[in-house]
C-alpha cells in the first residue's frame, strides 16, 4: 500500500528504508529459533502436565492425553510450519515449496484425526471446546482442498491464483488462531479442577502461555514482509 509523507511516495512493504536483506535473514532465522524454543518448552510443558498429573499415558485408560498431545503438535508443529514453510524454503523451487507445504499440512491434518480418534465417543459435544476444534477441523478440510484445487491443479488462470492467494494467506493463519484456541480451551477443561497455586496448576498455566507464545511468534514470521520468499 503506497502513502504520501511529505511530498514522497514510498511503499509500505516495499522501499528504501526497509532492513537489508541480510540484517532480514539474520532477524528472520533468530525469529524461526524462537518459535522453536518455544514449541518444544510448551510440548515438554503439556507432556510433564499430563504425564505427571493427569493419568499418564497408558494406551487403554488415558486416551485424553493422547488427544490434547496429538492436537498441540498438529497445531503448533505441523499446521505453524505449514504457514512458514514457504519462507523458510527461499532458496527452493517454487513446485517444491508447494509440495512440501502440501504435505506438512495433510500431517497437521493426520495428527488432528488422530486425536479426534482417541476420544470419539466420549466427546461432549455441547461443550466450547469441542464446537471451536470441530470447526478449526472443518475449516482446515475446507482450505486445504480449495488450496490444493487451486495452487497444484492444472487449469486455472494465474489470475485466479493470483486474487485467491491473500485470502488463502489468511484463512491460514486465522485457522491457525483457532486451532490455538482450541487447545487453550480444551486446556482450561482439563485445569477447571486444579488446586490453586498447585504445582499442577502452575503446569497448565504455563502450557497455556506458552501455546499463545509460539502462536505469536508464527504469526510474526507470517506476518513480515521481509521475511517472505521471494519467486
């Protein structure tokens, strides 16, 4: 978006004062060591959680810590590096990025039936929990196959592509926000009997903080233009 400031026009993504592009890469990879960090302390957060204070996981009685597990990391591995795939593969060609976004987005896709599986049957459906991660799930199918449809498929006009692209982009990143969501959500069911100030408690906070950290952190990759690849 172009704006006028004193006299000069200048793009908003776009001009002269924007960050070299290698000052770019360096805050770009520091912001991709980041969201790692964060990913993996908020996965060992839930697993110690649940490991410790919430049943284990045995195969046949604890199949609710199989699905909060399956979910996080659909979500906060699988679906986040989905978003910033195509940034972090600058260098690939633009066929390969697009087949490895695919794929990594049909494993976020695996881990999400995987976990719904464990607990089909005794889902209640009337809870908040359960209407938010049934529609992060449809929603996901839904963009999934038009992107797939659109992007992969032969046929259709760049045109097209090219007007459908920003709305991909951004149903994305607002399924994303609701995959977060999801997880806070089921979270605050599994910590509604927590003792204040319990060691349990401190554990499902922090696993709490910790899914709206890594999910801020993919949003920021996803969201500066610098740090887009470049076809």
């Amino acid at each position: 978006m172009e704006a006028a400031d004193g006299g000069k026009r200048y793009n908003s993504i776009n001009n002269s004062d924007d960050p070299p592009k290698s000052t770019s890469r360096t805050s770009f990879w520091f912001n991709v060591l980041l969201y790692h960090l964060l990913a993996i302390v908020t996965l060992v957060l839930v697993g110690v959680w649940r490991g410790q204070y919430g049943g284990g996981f045995d195969w046949a009685t604890e199949a609710k810590n199989y699905h909060i597990m399956s979910m996080s990391i659909a979500i906060l591995v699988f679906y986040a590096y989905g978003l910033i795939s195509y940034r972090l593969m600058h260098n690939t060609k633009k066929m390969t990025a697009k087949i490895v976004h695919t794929i990594v987005h049909v494993s976020a896709l695996i881990a999400m039936i995987f976990g719904l599986n464990r607990v089909w049957g005794s889902v209640n459906l009337t809870s908040l929990h359960s209407w938010v991660a049934f529609a992060t799930v449809i929603l996901f199918v839904i963009q999934w196959l038009v992107g797939f449809v659109i992007f992969l498929l032969p046929g259709l006009s760049k045109g097209i592509k090219a007007w459908y692209k920003p709305n991909h982009v951004f149903w994305g990143v607002a399924i994303f926000a609701c995959g977060c969501a999801a997880i806070l959500t089921g979270a605050m069911e599994k910590a509604s009997s927590n003792n204040a100030g319990s060691t349990e408690a401190y554990l499902a906070n922090s696993f709490a903080l910790g899914v709206l950290a890594t999910g801020i952190s993919v949003a920021y990759i996803t969201y500066r233009a610098e740090f887009a690849r470049q076809d």
